[in-house]
C-alpha cells in the first residue's frame, strides 16, 4: 500500500464527497470486503471481545478492506463517531436491557440497520459473542436482507441448566442459517457444534491475540525478596474467585514471602474482603479494584506468578498478557485453556483449592530454584504466538470463502429454520422470518434504497481517509473529528 | 447570477435550491420545498370531519361536529404559522456573517444572524434522526475561552432535510467564501 501524496490535505474529502454522488463512482476492486461488525460490546465497555473487535478491524483496514462497527449508545455516546485509520462506529439508540445487552424484538431494529446496510454497501455481516442481542438481530436481518454473515462465539455455555438450554436453542436458530461461524479456540468450536447442532466444516477456529509490544516483561518492577502472584480477572463465580478465597489463606499461612495481587472487580469482592479480614492478611492481600486495560500491564510486571482460577473459558487472553509480560502462569484446566500455551510456559491443575495450591507451590519452588526461564525469555516465546495481524489474515480467508457462497433463498432458509431448529421453535421463527421479510418489503416502499445516500468511505479502498501510517496531521480534518449527536 | 436546481430531501420530496451570487464574497443558498398541498390539506380535513361525524351519530351532540370545524381551522392556522417553513435560506458574507431565515407558510419569518468572527468551519456531519441515518450540514461556532474548542454546532437547513448531492453544493460555495476569507484576512 503506498502513500497518496499529500498536496492538497483538505481537498480530499471534498472530491470523494464528489465521487459517491455521482453515478459512475468507482466500484470496489474484487478481493476486498465491506464488513460490518456488530456487537453489543464494543468501547467505552471494556473486554475481551470488545479490544477483539477493535483489533480485528484495525487489521482488516490495513489489509486493505472497509469496516465498520455497529454497537448501541452508551450514555451520552450516540451517533457516528470516527476511531484511527477512518474506523467508523455507529452507537445506535436502542435501550439496553441487561448487561449491556440490548432487548430484542427482532424487528425494531430493522429499519436502522437496514438503512446502515444500504448506504455502507456492506457486503459480510460479521456478528460477535452469542450474548449480544443486536449481534444476533443483525443477523437476521442481513439473512433477510440476502448478505453474507459471519459469527464469531467468543464464550462456552453449558447443556444443563434452564437459561443455557434456552440460550442454545436460540443459538441453533440464529447460526442455522449463517453461512460461517468463528470460534476462538478447538474447545470452544467443540461446544458451539454441540450448542448449535452445526455442520463442524462451517466452524472455523482462530484464536484470540494480543498485542505483544504492549506486555514486555520489566523485572526490575518485582520485588526481590518477596513472591509475588498476580490474579486479574472479574471478581464473578465464573471466574472462580470462590477457589481463590480457599487458596489465599492456605499458602500465606506456609509461606511468609508470599504476597497476593488482585485487580478486578464484581459480585465475589466481598468474600475476598471477608477472607483477608479474618487472616489479618491486609499487608499481602492487595485489592486494585477495576483496572484499566493500560494499567493491566504495570501490575502484571509486577508478579513473578500469575493464577487464573476460571471455571470455564473459550480462550484466555489473560494468561497470554501474563506470559507475554514474563509471568510463570499457573491455570485450572479447563476449556480451551490447554491449547493457549505450550506445557513449559504454564502449570495446569484441576479446578479446586488442593490442586490449585499445589501448582502454585510447584511454581514457587521453581522460582525459588531459579529454574524458570528468564521473562524476556518467556517473552520472546509468546510474542510470535499470537498477533492480530495473523487472525485477520485468517478471518480474511473466511470472508473469502463465504463472499463465493451463495446466500439461501427464502424458501430455502424457511426450510433450513423448520428442519433444524425442532417443528415448533422451527415454525415460530419460520413464521417470524417471513414477518421480517414483509416489514423489509414494506420499508423498502417507504424508503426505496435509491433514497438512501452512500455513505462516503472512511477506510477501504475507496477511502477519503488518510491511508494507515500516512499523515498523523490528517486526522485533524473536521469532517472526520466531529462527534455527531442525534 | 442566479440559478435554480432541484434536488430531493431524505423522503424523496422535490426541492428547489436557489443559487444567488451576488459578489465573490457574498452568496445566497435558498431550499424551498413544495407549498401545502391542496390534496393533502383535503384529506386531512375530510378525516377530521369524517371522524367528527361518527361521533356525531354515535352520541347526537351537535357540539362535536362545532368543535370539529373549529380543531380544523385552529389546526390549520397553527400548522401554516408554527409547523409549515415554505423557504430556509442562508445568506453568507465574508466580512459580516451568516444568517439563516426560516419562512413559514404563513409568512412569519425566523432569522438568526451569526457573526464571522464566531464562526470556526462548516462542516457536513452524519447523525442519527429517526429510523435513518443522514447527512447534514452545520455551522460550528468557536469557544470563546478556548480557540481551538467548538461551544456549538448549529444545523442548518433543519427542516428540508436535503440529501448529500445538495448539501455538497452548498458546502462547497461556503467553503470557497470561508478559504477567500482567510486569504483576505491574513494578506493584510
């Protein structure tokens, strides 16, 4: 990709402004997407499916595509805003219901997202995390609309109790018809084939990355003469802080170095609380609280052992953080966890107090030996495992192999919804299909799409925007930095 | 120099922007849509009465189909003052300002004049408004305690809703005074 040349800055908007309004503007070469990202999580949210998307769409615009992101308002963040290299995010007003998921009839937000669709000329819908109503309202709708979609699952449910039961039927009608599903780790495609009733050849696996110039290893933060083991992780049952409170008191009590640091935040603070109170444990026990992402390093440099107590994960970013910033990891074995690091980087046991202690004193004995490898060892061993750069060449080649597939007609989709999805659930959305296709029908009327104006560019190919890395001074431009309000 | 070209707004209506220039440094935009329609200003007062009538008959009070006439001549003379702008217009000039007048059907007109010194670009943004999402254009005004901050942004062209062809027109005329300005201004 070379520069533009950089005469006449304040000029360019203006001409691709020109462009789209006339009707012998440029197509799109073949090889490159429209892609719409949808998501109700997405920043000022913090996560790991929110920092996914926006990776993934800043790698996908390097390589030369169009993206943008669709995500609901958070508090006074509505309408269109602009993110680095011309990434493009609409907030759209819709209530949010529970958990920063929005409610769903899955109609009302058909005539947004539709008009969105239309004058972004998107051409894949690419859905995130099965908890994300609009995620799974947009594909509906894209399937109503005829575009190709694209699913990524980002967390593992269970089979047993009533809200995963209904949440997997859901799922099964929502990816019944999707052309192609990502998930994060072979675990976790295991459990959405299973969730789902997929075909596995639709199901591809690419892992999550991090950003290894952002977790370098800096030993001169750890304290000497202590150890010092980290936990970072939202203080929920999930994430196992009941374990934790079992292991904190146990091993303080056999070792006098040891020293426990704890960011995050939720429901189970208040055990850890009660814990560190009965032990007298303030002077070893640190609580941070809620961190944000830029300061999860500083603390993690800190540590000489990171734990990870999950009961369940798809794929744990948390401990590639660690071991990319130096830490001897030490984790419950539990859904994807196995395959994220090689055995020497990580010490795996079962998901309970006793042989969670007796990973952690393995590591500390390790530590104490001098046996562990160096962090910049370790460090130079993780980086090359996992960059954004190679999951968005990989997404890539799923967009590739779904744009070549052919989106199914009506009838065929009212098929597919009545065969997999069981004769009543089938017929319910069989029916609520086709109630979308006529509320399509009927908003097409109102608005026909040759009402709708095109939508200039921000990034891809026929881009107003600056390409990546070319101008810093171009991203003052006034067109792209006004916050829009509705 | 005057020209005249028709453009559509968001629904598709018709609308008649006028092109006045009267300097290099001075430059009319006038959007007017179509007038109140007597077919639409028909139906709506039919139904009114239509709706009057089968109250009428339902509870035989006469009151009803008295106050149906008056809710149709109060609505009418409402909408045409308050509701209905036939005309928006805005006039710039690269000395003095920008001014920016509504007419209503009724004639009342609404101006409101913003000083150069106060203006600080004019841009073409995106918003969300109602179940679309659309072009508009707008005038942003400068902080006067910081002069590189925005204290407001006032839209233009409220009420027609133009669609992107048009705004980029009347964007572009402006920004040529706006780039004529600067030049004037720092050549002394």
């Amino acid at each position: 990709m070379a520069c533009r040349t950089e005469a006449e800055p304040s000029r360019r908007p203006l001409d691709a402004l020109a462009c789209t309004s006339t009707e012998e503007c440029p197509t799109a070469p073949t090889g490159s997407h429209s892609v719409c990202m949808v998501s109700d999580f997405f920043y000022p949210n913090m996560g790991g499916v929110e920092s996914h998307i926006y990776q993934l769409s800043q790698c996908l615009i390097e390589r030369g595509h169009k993206v943008i992101i669709i995500t609901h308002a958070y508090g006074n963040r509505k309408g269109v805003r602009y993110l680095t290299n011309g990434l493009k995010v609409y907030y759209l007003p819709l209530k949010v219901m529970y958990n920063q998921s929005t409610a769903t009839t899955l109609f009302h937000s058909l005539p947004l997202l539709r008009y969105i669709f239309v004058r972004e000329r998107i051409s894949i819908i690419h859905a995130h995390s099965s908890f994300s109503a609009m995620a799974h309202d947009a594909l509906f709708h894209g399937k109503t609309m005829g575009l190709q979609t694209v699913f990524t699952d980002h967390s593992l449910f269970g089979f047993a109790d009533v809200s995963s039961v209904l949440t997997n039927k859901l799922l099964t009608v929502s990816l019944c018809d999707t052309n192609h599903i990502i998930c994060v780790s072979y675990t976790s495609k295991e459990n959405t084939v299973l969730r789902a009733a997929l075909n596995p050849e639709i199901v591809s696996v690419i892992p999550n990355a991090v950003d290894p110039t952002d977790f370098t290893p800096d030993p001169r933060q750890r304290k000497k003469d202590m150890v010092t083991i980290v936990v970072i992780s939202r203080l929920v049952y999930r994430k196992g802080t009941d374990l934790l409170c079992g292991i904190i008191p146990e091993l303080c009590l056999k070792y006098p170095d040891l020293n426990f640091i704890i960011g995050g935040e939720g429901p189970k603070r208040i055990i850890l609380e009660e814990v560190r109170e009965r032990y007298q444990l303030h002077d070893r026990v640190r609580l941070l609280g809620a961190l944000e992402h830029k300061d999860v390093r500083n603390v993690l440099v800190q540590g000489h052992i990171f734990l990870n107590t999950s009961l369940t994960e798809a794929f744990c970013m948390a401990i590639v953080e660690a071991a990319s910033c130096g830490l001897q990891v030490v984790s419950t074995r539990v859904g994807g966890i196995p395959e994220v690091l090689p055995e020497s980087l990580i010490i795996l046991c079962e998901p309970s107090v006793k042989s969670l202690c007796q990973g952690l004193e393995k590591a500390i004995a390790q530590l104490k030996s001098g046996e562990l490898p160096t962090p910049e060892k370790i460090h130079g061993v993780v980086k090359t495992f996992y960059t954004w750069r190679n999951v968005a060449e990989r997404t890539e080649k799923v967009y590739d192999r779904v744009i070549g597939e052919a989106v199914l007609s009506i009838d065929q989709r009212l098929d597919r919804l009545m065969s997999h999805c069981g004769s009543v659930t089938g017929c319910i959305f069989a029916l609520l299909a086709v109630f979308n296709i006529l509320f399509l029908i009927f908003l097409r009327w109102i608005t026909p799409d040759s009402l709708i104006d095109v939508a200039v560019d921000a990034s891809g190919p026929l881009s107003s925007w600056p390409l990546p890395q070319c101008s810093p001074r171009d991203k003052m431009n006034p067109h792209s930095n006004e916050d829009s309000e509705t | 120099m005057e020209d005249e070209r028709v453009f559509s707004d968001i629904c598709g209506g018709r609308l008649a922007l006028q092109r006045r220039h009267y300097s290099p440094s001075c430059r009319e935009f006038c959007l007017s849509c179509p007038r109140l329609s007597l077919r639409s200003l028909t139906a709506v007062t039919c139904s009114v009465w239509l709706a009057a009538y089968a109250l009428f008959t339902l509870f035989e009070n006469s009151v009803i189909l008295s106050a149906a006439i008056f809710i149709t001549l109060l609505g009418l003379l409402g909408y045409l003052h308050f509701v209905k702008i036939d005309q928006e217009t805005l006039l710039i000039i690269d000395s003095l300002g920008i001014q920016l007048t509504s007419s209503y059907a009724s004639g009342k007109e609404s101006t409101t004049f913003i000083e150069m010194g106060k203006v600080k670009d004019i841009i073409i943004n995106e918003a969300i408004y109602m179940q679309k999402v659309i072009y508009y254009l707008c005038i942003l005004l400068k902080d006067p305690l910081e002069p590189h901050g925005i204290s407001q942004v006032v839209p233009v062209f409220q009420n027609a809703k133009p669609r992107l062809d048009c705004l980029i027109e009347v964007y572009r005329s402006c920004q040529e005074i706006l780039a004529h300005r600067k030049a004037t201004s720092t050549s002394p």
